[in-house]
C-alpha cells in the first residue's frame, strides 16, 4: 500500500493523557466539522 514509505512516528508524549473535556473546549475554536475516526488513528472504535 505504501510502497517505498519507510521511517520511525515518534508519538509526543504530550499526547498522552489528552483531557476530553478540555479537547472538547479546545475545539470550540474553529468551525463545526463532523469528527471522524479511522483504523489506525487515535481513538478509533471498530462499530
């Protein structure tokens, strides 16, 4: 699927113990858009 792609994702640990409530108020600050999760990201639930 990626072929060619390669390299390490450090994930910053600042990302770690994200406050829902907090995000949630965050978000307020831009334009309403629908949230979406996908395999692999974040937060994703297989329904």
């Amino acid at each position: 699927m990626y072929s060619g792609v390669h390299g390490k994702f450090y994930e910053a640990t600042v990302f770690e113990n994200l406050k829902a409530d907090e995000v949630e108020e965050f978000d307020k600050n831009f334009p309403h858009m629908e949230k979406l999760r996908f395999p692999g990201q974040w937060g994703y639930v297989e329904e």
